[in-house]
C-alpha cells in the first residue's frame, strides 16, 4: 500500500488502529507475531575466519611455499632457520594487516542499530507511555516533537509546523516541512524525498510537532531495506588484487615447471638414481624455486600501500582498507554527493534586493537561530544563514535582541509559508514578517524606498516579481521580509490578524555555496580524464546551477531526475548511462543503479557520499568514499576511503596519490621480477653446464635483503610532474602492460649475462684457465655481481622511459637502501664467520672491483636501450 496517497483515515483502517493508538495486549500480539523494531544484526566473522581468508590469497600461499623450501633447504644444509622466521613473518604481518583494515558489513549494521531512537512518545490505551523503540509496533501512533528521533517509518496524520531533517536518507540539504495532505493522487510515483507526509526511521524532528501512524517497522522500513542491501552487497576485488593473484598464479605454474623440467633433466643427465644424487639434484630444483619465488614482494606491496596510507592521511584522506589506495589511481568516474563535498553545507546569502540593513534585521529578529559564543550560528540551516547575512552587515542577533526583544510571534506554517514575530523597540512596536515571496507580497500593500514608505504599486510588483523570478532561475532559496508597525502590542498573535497591510522590506536568495578550490578540482578531473558525477536528492533546478557553475554539465539535457530515472529499463540505463553527469532528488536504490551502470561497462567508480542512503553505493563500487564531518557511522563504517575535510578535492588529489602509489608498486613489481629472472636464469643456466653458480642460502639473501630494500624504497619515489595529465589507465591493464613485460625480460637476462661472466672471470682469476667448472671465487664474484646488478638497476627503475639522469629529484631513501645493501652484502663476503656460514671465498680487492664494474654495467646499457625506446615511441 502507498500510505503517502491514501487519506490517513484509510491508512488507520488499513492497519487496524485509530488515532487513539493500540491496546496493549494488542501491540504485545503484534511484537510477538512480526517480532522487535530492529534492524537484523549481519552474520558475525570472526577473526579466525578472516585470517584464514587472508591465508588464501595466492600470493601468501606462495611465500608459505617458500617457507616450507627455505625450512628444506636448512634441514638439508645445516643453515639456521633465520630465513624460514623471516618470510613467516611477513606472513603474518600481511595477514594481520589485512583483518585490521578490512572493513565489514556488520560494523555498518550496528551502526544503522544506533540511529534508531531508543524510547518514544506513543499512545497506549488512549494514553501516553514512554516505551523502548524496539517495541513499536506497526499500527502505533507516536507523538513527535521538535528534537525526536523518528524511530520508525509512518504516515503523518497530525502536523503543525512540522519539519524533519532527512539528509542521512534523502540527501536533501535543507530540512523537509512536512503536512498531511494526500499526494499522488493521479497514481504517479512520488520520489521518497518528496514524501511530505511521511516519516523515516534514522531522520530527526528539527522544528515543531506532529503524530504519525507507524506504517512499517525494523527490516520493513527504508532503514531496514538500506541494511538488507548493505549485507547483500558483494565486495569485488581490486584491478590490482586481480593482478596480483594472476601474477601469482603464472609464477606458481614456472616454479613448479621449472623444477620437475631441471629434476628431471639433472637425473638423466647424472644417470644415477642412488639416495644421495636424487637429493642434490632435488636441492637444485629448490635452488630454482628459491630464485623464481619474489619473498619479498608480498611485503613490498604492502609497505608501499601502508606508506600511501600515511601519505594521504596527511592530504585528509584517511584509508580504512589498504588495497583502496591502489584502486584510487585508475578511478575513471568520480559520483559525487552535493551537498558538504561540492558545496559547503551551510546555506549562505549571496543575492539581497531592498535597503540591506534593515533587510538583515528584519530576517535575523524573525528567526530562531542564535550566535554562540564563537560567533556560529545555530538552528535550522536557512534561519542561521540569515542570521550570519546580518552578523556580516554588523548587525548581530543578541545586540538586535537586546534593543527589540521579542514580545509575541505567529510561528511558521506550511499552509501560510511564512512567519512573524513582533519586537519592542525604542521607536515603538515592530512585526517583521517573513516567507515565500508570493505568499508575503499578498499580504503587503506599501514598501520601503529610501526610508519612505510608498504605495506598492504594479511597476514595484512586477519589479519584485522579477527579482524573485531571476533569483529562483539561480537556484536561490528566495525569502521575503516585510514589516508593520504599531502603536501598541497587538491584542493577539493571530497569523489572521497580524499579517496584513504589510510593508516590503526586501529579498534574500540564499544557497549553499561551492566549495572554492572544487572547481579547479573538477577542472583537473578533466585533464586526467576522470569523469565527474553529481548525484544529489536536491531538485533539479538547485543541482544544475550548481553544476554549472563547477563545470560538470554542459547543457540540461545531461541532467536526470530519479523519477525519469525508474522509467529507464536497467539495459537502456547501461548504454545510455555516459549522457547524463547529473541526478536530482533520487533515492538509494538509485545511486546502486548509476555505480553498477558504470562498473558493468568497465568503468572504475568511486562514489561518495555521508548518509545513511548511500551506504549501499558506496559499498557497491569499486571505491567508496565517506564524509568525516558530516557523514553517519554507517557510511564510514562501508567506505574503504574517509574525507577528513568533506572536500571533493580532496579526492582529486588521493587520485593523484593513488596514480603515483600504483606507479611505485608497478616499478618495484617490475624490479623484483626482473631481478628473480635472473637469479633463474643464471641457476638454470649453470646447471645446464653442469656447474653450481648459486647456493639456495645466496638466493634467499639476495631475496630478502638486496632485493627488499631497494623494491621498498623505490615505493617511495615521488609521482611524475605529469602524472594528472595521463588518462586513467584501464582496470584491464595487465602488470606487463606498456612494455613492462618486455623489460623485464630483457633486463633479466642483461642481469643474468653479467652473473654469469662473474662466475667465469672469478674462476679465471682463480685458476688462470677458462673453463666450465666448480669454483669457489667464480661463486663469491656471481654472488657479488649480482646483488651489485639489481642494486644499481634499482636507480634505473625511478623512470620506465626516461633517464635517470635527468630527473631532478633526489629519492634518499633509494640511496640509503642501496648503500644498506652494498654494505651488508659486502660484510656478509668479508666477515670470516658470516663468509664461512655462507661457504663464500674471500677474494681480493680486485676481483671486488671487477664484479662492481660488471655489475654497474646494466646502468649504461638500461639507459642506451631506453633512449632507443623513446626514439621508437616519438617516430610512431
């Protein structure tokens, strides 16, 4: 049933209830055949469950891998178990990270739990109790009043002046006055934020009182139907967890290949199947897999993450779930809330017409709104706006209370549209009056023109009706003030009596107003070719003005309305979704519709948003964003990205943070592949030729130490000067996208070649002969070589294409590491009791200086093969 087009006597009838309320006995049938008003608590995981779905990611299952080869390899070489410590604790710090910033639905849940009112006013018998929330019924009749939490939905059979703040639900920026009457009587749908005669659980009484009939309770209510969905909704993962897990995949099948190809191969060509040969042929294949597994690159991703995390809290961004960093720097359609993000959320004067002092006067004295002590006002968002136009004029509310208090007032009524008050002043008595402007000028009959009163003529009515006209066309919320004097206090506070023979005094258009530094943010969307969206449950006329005046549309017909909205079938919607960049006064099913339009033709959405109908949507797309001011617990609680400042450049500039983390991740995946390539490459290739060129120990250090270091500190590299200017990249992109495939490819065999030269010269210098065999300098010298190589081609990573060389930033953290990892490497040579744990040579100072040569060799031929690639990539 559409309570909102039935008259209230037929809605009583159709609940079974009367504007006495139930009985009792009644309302105890009721709870026990439909159950509590309580939004149904999500399914419980608990934090066993979530560490073992961390434990199932494809790149923890391969660093447990490695765990268990690392524990097989010191059983079989009497090492310590250092390494096997090691990569379990990166295990394990991966997988703690990830339970403590996963963001569950139940937290959104309870929190949807906590907006509910927790006692309300209701009839009982004929008489009012005080009863828990909880234990409303449908058929209930509550008395509400200004400062009340409407603890279920209803429809209003008794108002007066009522008006109920619904932003959390609607997204309507002012709050709604609220009435009786029927509506949709011709059978069209009305939207929920037009629902003038209904109320919702999670919205709140602002301004005067009323009672309504509860209509549905709990899960029934659009409260519960939010809840359902936010359980419903699926997480999906993000383009780089798909990466990543495909990356993982793809090395798993060459680890396993790689082995049982070098097992087998090593035993045919030893032809003996003795214990002792199978072992040390399998120790080589563990070689192989200790090589060809990245240890550290779970770590790396995660550090570079939590790095980004902190770097954007300090831009007001804080992220709740760490992969949300990375999926930030592909966002290619940004939907954006209006009111708080776009705009400033306080309602502001930016138009008047008439004598300006008397004008802010008038509207400060004929409202309720305050200055506190800060010089803030507060109440209902217009009223403040008025009483600030005149704290801007010098005119503020308490010095105008103190020279004319109020002395009686007919309060405001949404059949009048307006209100008065009437002041004692030293000059006599005073009414101001104020409201719609066509309902106050019908009741005027002068106006003030240079402080003289004068008839008000058609000339002056047209005038003013043309200001109006032109102010509402800006989508100004306009308000007219109006005076009246008197001799003596007026014998009564009848709206009937005293709003007659009124004087005009003036207009104010008000609106809340952009936030100054959106429109360069909405600006800098488009140079990155990031689309912006306004979604908003404010009218049509409010959202294109202000979408205007940002830049978002072009013309009207970019604009949609909720309403026009159901009227499109969800396959329609899809192909035509890229035609509109606006949508007025829609409701929570609709904001699912757009981001699900928007991901299903493969865009990456983010959406924002700060109440309670938005939570479905922003939990729905590929990024959800909330607001940190004014944004509920449950849209927080959804979001994997919190804005300190409500600002929506703020999100602008966590894209850009995003796009320069996914870079750095990109660049430290890229070395460490390249580098693991090559420690393949050289094993695969000294076994081939019948010699040991590595021992799995080497590998494992070179893995966690040389390696580690530097992937982390090129995390840290600062974004390109032109990194907003780039279209976002596809969510579709592979790791190996843009050529990355090809150079780690050839940078891994460039590395490989100088490893296996070291081996050869090392053994020369030792043996004065070149030939193929076991020798403990040529071992010392590739070990040497290649934790130098990947060392120093870590500075090549700092750019894909461009020289290192000519970027004029410094990363000291690269340095550092690289200088740390020179170090360590050098003592673990050099230190006799690290050297023997490590069965390294000790080789002298110039067989030292060769294998830094060879090593330092990949900078100058990186740099050769990169200016050949920009020379390529300018001719196309």
């Amino acid at each position: 049933m559409k309570y909102y087009s039935e008259e209230k006597e037929q809605v009583l009838i159709a609940l079974n209830s009367n504007e006495d309320g139930l009985t009792s006995a009644e309302a105890e049938k009721r709870i026990l055949a439909n159950g509590k008003n309580k939004i149904a608590e999500g399914k419980k995981v608990s934090t066993v469950e979530r560490l073992i779905a961390q434990m199932k990611d494809p790149m923890i299952i391969i660093l447990i891998v490695a765990a268990v080869i690392s524990g097989v390899t010191a059983a079989y070489s009497h090492e310590g178990y250092a390494d096997v410590i090691i990569i379990m604790l990166v295990v394990v710090i991966n997988a703690i990270l990830g339970v403590y910033q996963e963001s569950k639905a139940e937290k959104a849940i309870e929190a949807l739990q906590q907006m509910a009112a927790a006692t309300s006013k209701v009839l009982r018998d004929g008489q009012i109790e005080i009863v828990k929330s909880e234990d409303l019924v449908v058929g209930d009749i509550v008395i509400l009043e200004a400062g009340d939490a409407i603890p279920a939905d209803g429809r209003i059979i008794e108002s007066a002046s009522m008006k109920i703040e619904e932003s959390a639900l609607t997204g309507e920026s002012v709050p709604v006055n609220k009435m009786i009457n029927v509506l949709g009587l011709d059978g069209t749908p009305v939207s929920l934020g037009d629902r003038k005669n209904m109320v919702y659980m999670g919205s709140a009484v602002v301004y005067g009182r009323g009672k309504a009939v509860i209509t549905a309770t709990a899960m029934e209510t659009e409260m519960g139907k939010i809840a359902d969905a936010i359980s419903k909704t699926v997480e999906g993962q993000t383009p780089l967890q798909i990466k990543l897990a495909q990356l993982s995949k793809i090395l798993s099948v060459l680890v396993v290949g790689i082995c049982v190809f070098i097992f087998a191969f090593s035993l045919i060509r030893e032809g003996d199947l003795s214990g002792q040969t199978v072992l040390n042929t399998f120790m080589i294949a563990v070689s192989l897999a200790v090589a060809a597994i990245p240890e550290g690159l779970a770590m790396v991703v995660t550090v570079v993450l939590s790095i980004g995390v902190t770097s954007m809290s300090k831009r007001n961004a804080i992220i709740r779930r760490l992969t949300a960093v990375e999926t930030l720097g592909c966002a290619q359609i940004i939907c954006s809330d209006k009111t708080g993000t776009l705009t400033q959320n306080k309602m502001t004067v930016v138009e008047h017409f008439g004598d300006v002092k008397l004008l802010a006067t008038a509207m400060a004295l004929c409202s309720d709104a305050e200055l506190d002590l800060e010089n803030h006002a507060t109440g209902e968002p217009t009223e403040c706006a008025l009483v600030n136009f005149a704290y801007k004029e010098g005119l503020a509310k308490q010095d105008l209370k103190d020279k004319a208090p109020r002395i009686g007032e007919a309060p405001f009524d949404s059949m009048r549209k307006m209100m008065s008050t009437v002041h004692e002043t030293a000059e006599g008595i005073v009414q101001y009056t104020k409201g719609a402007p066509d309902e106050v000028l019908k009741s005027c009959t002068t106006y003030l023109k240079d402080g003289k009163i004068l008839p008000l003529d058609e000339t002056m009515r047209k005038e003013i009706f043309n200001t109006n006209k032109n102010m509402a066309q800006k989508a100004l919320r306009v308000l007219c003030a109006a005076q009246r004097t008197y001799d003596v206090k007026p014998s009564s506070n009848e709206p009937s009596l005293l709003e007659k023979e009124l004087t005009f005094i003036g207009l104010t258009g008000m609106i809340d107003p952009i936030r100054p530094e959106v429109k360069d943010a909405i600006e800098e969307c488009k140079s990155a070719g990031i689309t912006a969206i306004m979604i908003t449950g404010d009218h049509r006329d409010t959202a294109l003005a202000i979408a205007k005046e940002l830049g978002i549309l072009e013309n009207e017909s970019q604009a949609i309305t909720g309403a026009n909205l159901d009227t499109i079938s969800d396959e329609e919607f899809e192909k035509t979704i890229g035609n509109y960049r606006v949508y007025a006064r829609v409701q929570p099913e609709h904001k699912v519709r757009i981001v699900n339009a928007w991901r299903k033709n493969g865009f990456i959405t983010a959406m924002t948003g700060d109440g309670v109908n938005d939570a479905p949507s922003i939990k729905s797309a590929d990024i959800g964003i909330g607001m940190g001011i004014t944004g509920t617990d449950v849209t927080k609680n959804v979001a994997d990205m919190v804005l300190a400042d409500d600002n929506f450049a703020t999100i602008v500039g966590a894209v850009e943070e995003g796009r320069k983390i996914y870079d750095n991740i990109r660049k430290a995946i890229q070395f460490l592949l390249a580098s693991n390539m090559s420690e393949v490459l050289s094993i695969f290739f000294a076994t081939i030729m019948g010699f040991t060129i590595l021992l799995p120990v080497h590998l494992l250090w070179i893995n966690l130490i040389t390696d580690c270091f530097p992937a982390l500190a090129l995390g840290m590299e600062k974004g390109d000067a032109d990194i907003m200017e780039r279209k976002p990249r596809s969510s579709k992109d592979g790791i190996f996208s843009g050529g990355v495939g090809f150079d780690v490819v050839y940078q891994g065999i460039l590395v490989t070649i100088v490893t296996l030269a070291a081996y050869f010269v090392g053994h020369y210098m030792e043996s004065g002969v070149w030939e193929i065999t076991e020798s403990a300098d040529g071992i010392t010298m590739a070990f040497l070589t290649l934790s130098f190589a990947e060392i120093f081609h870590s500075f090549n990573m700092r750019s894909q294409r461009g020289s290192i060389f000519t970027i004029s930033n410094q990363n000291v953290f690269l340095w550092g590491a690289g200088i740390l990892s020179l170090i360590m490497t050098t003592v673990v040579i050099y230190v006799p009791f690290l050297a023997n744990a490590f069965e390294f040579e000790h080789i002298n100072l110039t067989e030292y200086g060769v294998a830094v040569l060879l090593a330092f060799s990949v900078i100058p031929i990186v740099e050769i093969v990169k200016f050949v690639q920009r020379h390529m990539t300018k001719n196309k």
